[in-house]
C-alpha cells in the first residue's frame, strides 16, 4: 500500500485513460510517494476561446457555468471532477491537485460572450466543475474579475465553494443581491477537523466556512450549506448538526449529495479509506454498493447524487426531517435576470452604476 502524500488527497497519478503508455517512478526517484516530500503545485495558463460550459443534466440544477480554473488545489481525495484533468493529458490523481490550469482572460471571455445578441441571461454557476476560490484565486483575482463582469450587467450567479475566501469579494456580492443577482452555498463536509485535514486537505476549515456563512447573510446575500458530499458510514452522521451549524450561522437554504466515484476516482478513494481510515474502508464501500445497486458507483441522471433503496431513502429522510425543524429551505433562490443589461462595447464598465 502506499503511503499518504502530505497535504494531498491522492498519493499517485492514475494512468490516463486516453494514453496507452504510463510513466510510474520509483519511490526513491519521485521522492513522495514515500511521503518525504509533497509535490509542488505549478500553474499553466489556459488559452481557452471561451469561457461558458453549457450542459444538459437534469441533476445539476443549472445549465450555464463558468470555471476561471481547471484542476483544483483543494485536494479532495473523493472530488469527482477528478477524471475532466484526463482531457488535458494530466492525471486524475496528483496531477489533478498539483497541475492547476488558469485563465487569466476569464473576464474578458465573459464579458464577450454576454454581449452576443443571442446570449439569453439565466444562473450561471460558478463554477460547475473545481472551486472558483482554490488558494490560488487569493493572488490572481480572476473570479473577483468575472464578478465584476456580471455586477456591470446585473446578470445572475450562484457559487458553491469550500473556502471562506467568498467573503473577501462581499463588496460586489451584496450589491448584486440588492438586484437579486447573487447567491452563495459554502459546502461543509464535516465539522470535524481531523477529518477535514486528511480529506479535504486544502480546504478551510469548517468554523472558517460557517464565519463566511455569517458574513454573507449579515451583508444581505443569500447564503445556503451544502452537505456534499454525504458519505455513508463516514460523515452521514453529522448531517443534522452541519444543517444546525450552517441554520445557526446565517444560512436559508440547504443541498446534499452522496459521494459520487465515477471511472479512476473509485480506485483513490479506496486508496484512501484504507491509509487514513482501514477500519472503516468495507463499510464504507459496503454501504456505496448498497445505495448503487451492487457498485460503487451508479452514473445514470437521477441517481448518481441520490443513490436507491432503504438507506438511501433514510438519508433523504434524514434531510428532509431536519430542514423542515431548522426552518431551511430545500431548493435555492430563483435569481432575477429582468434587469440584465449587456456590457458596454469598448466602454467603461459601470460597477458603481447605481442607476
């Protein structure tokens, strides 16, 4: 078995299913996967042409997104966007969390696309596949440039994320909520910070994202808790008192989601129960399979996020049952997209337009 890498969720690179050749080192060669030494994250810049993802899944909740990064520093070890860094020719494991794809024109990509006469304003999420507020976005600002973006045109946004960095960018957000334009969901996995640090090792902690919970509703923006991913025999436990800590510090609404495993994240995270927590690996797996009819992981619409059968059911039940006692509701805001207006061709940008 290998040994857990420091401050990461993966502790190898899995072969990339579009490759037919795999490079791996030897232990003493790459000098991590013994432990000694963490891998540096490095950053390559995305030349994309445009920056809008369109989708058509029943289970997301929007149809719009926009991602300022690809790959994601926070390193967690279950994150099922893991397998999209395979179609830059980088790996699902470490690459995913050490090999960070940037776009520093993310900004200027949105503010043409919402200027196209045939854009229609609708939510656009942000972002629908790694977190829009990784460390990395501390320093270079490109989410804090989108949102000002979407300030300028009044257009409407929701953002999920693990990292009370959201706060830093409350001057914009609470003037977009004053149009109904903004929204906020921290995704607090567990309380515990043991549990955090091994299996979300870059993430905040859970007490600095309830503090960002409360900043946000105290300037005014609507702000939820998401309880995702829910892992059974793990943290499916905490759920009521996550709701309760999220209810307590501000938030109106709530989500969960089960673990979702697809293609090579099922062999890491496997990889992973058994170096942090052996004990609890066959439970854990066991209690997938019995959500998935038999496998880890079942990704038809409708069922990949929710999972079949009584304990499935127990979960929803669960949830449901401790929404409705704390008062949170159980579907987000419906923002506004009346007062969309496009950005101003070749003109300055209007973020402190108050007409």
């Amino acid at each position: 078995m290998r040994l857990p890498v420091h401050g990461r969720g993966a502790s190898h690179d899995l072969p990339n299913r579009f490759q037919r050749l795999h490079l791996e080192p030897e232990a003493e060669v790459e000098g991590e996967s013994s432990g000694a030494q963490p891998r540096k994250t490095r950053f390559f810049v995305d030349r994309s042409r445009s920056v809008i993802s369109h989708n058509s899944s029943p289970d997301l909740g929007f149809s719009v997104s926009l991602n300022p990064y690809r790959g994601c520093e926070h390193g967690c070890s279950y994150c099922y966007a893991r397998p999209t860094h395979e179609y830059l020719g980088f790996s699902a494991g470490l690459d995913f969390e050490s090999r960070i794809m940037v776009k520093p024109d993310a900004a200027e990509l949105l503010k043409k696309a919402l200027s196209a006469r045939a854009w229609k304003p609708q939510t656009l999420a942000l972002s629908g596949v790694t977190d829009p507020y990784q460390p990395v976005e501390r320093r270079l600002r490109i989410t804090r440039a989108c949102l000002e973006v979407l300030l300028e045109c009044r257009h409407p946004v929701s953002i999920v994320t693990k990292n009370h960095l959201v706060a830093r960018d409350i001057d914009i957000l609470s003037r977009m909520a004053e149009h109904g334009t903004a929204m906020v969901t921290l995704s607090i996995t567990t309380l515990r910070k043991d549990l955090r640090r091994v299996m979300e090792p870059r993430t905040s902690i859970p007490a600095r994202r309830l503090a960002a919970v409360r900043a946000l509703a105290d300037a005014g923006v609507p702000v939820g808790v998401n309880v995702a991913p829910l892992i059974p025999g793990l943290n499916d436990h905490e759920l009521p008192e996550i709701l309760a800590a999220g209810r307590e510090a501000g938030a109106s609404h709530a989500g969960m989601m089960l673990l979702r495993l697809p293609l090579g994240v099922k062999e890491l995270f496997a990889e992973w129960l058994e170096q942090h927590f052996p004990d609890r690996r066959n439970k854990v797996l066991g209690r997938l399979r019995e959500v998935h009819g038999g496998r880890l992981y079942d990704s038809r619409f409708g069922r990949r996020g929710r999972g079949r059968g009584p304990f499935a059911e127990h979960l929803g039940n669960l949830f449901r049952v401790s929404c409705r006692r704390l008062g949170l509701k159980r579907r987000s805001y419906e923002l506004a997209t009346d007062g969309f207006r496009r950005p101003e061709r070749g003109g300055q940008m209007r973020l402190f337009d108050a007409g």
